[in-house]
C-alpha cells in the first residue's frame, strides 16, 4: 500500500530484516504499542526494546517522536 516506505527505510540501512522492516510498518501505520505487541503476541516491554533497537538502527535521536520520523519520510 505505500511501497515507498520501505524503499525510503531500506536507504537509510540496507541490512534490516524482513521483521524490523514489517516493525516499521507498523509504526508508519501508527500503531500504539499497546496495538503492537496484541498483534505480535508479545509484552509492551518487548516492543519498546524493539523501537529503541530500530532507532539504533535508523539513527533516530531519542527525542525525537518515532510516529512523527516515520510519517516524514
């Protein structure tokens, strides 16, 4: 539905996972967390360690707002 996301996401680190890369998606959907770990039948905890992982990964400063990043792509 937005192939450009992912091709946006793939050029900042080319070596994310097909998991980390459907991870972003959820959160360019605006996914809360809660809404996340209901759907990937894990805690809240786990996803929060997953954002804070992505972050890392897409050098995303941690003040800024991860829905906001994604969304200005």
């Amino acid at each position: 539905m937005y192939p450009n996301v992912c091709a946006a996401i793939l050029k900042i680190n080319p070596r994310l996972i097909s998991s980390e890369l459907k991870f972003c998606a959820l959160l360019f959907l605006n996914f809360s967390t809660k809404d996340i770990a209901e759907y990937t039948f894990t805690s809240p905890k786990t996803v929060q360690n997953r954002k804070n992982g992505i972050r890392k990964k897409l050098n995303i400063p941690s003040d800024t707002d991860l829905y906001l990043w994604f969304k200005n792509l």
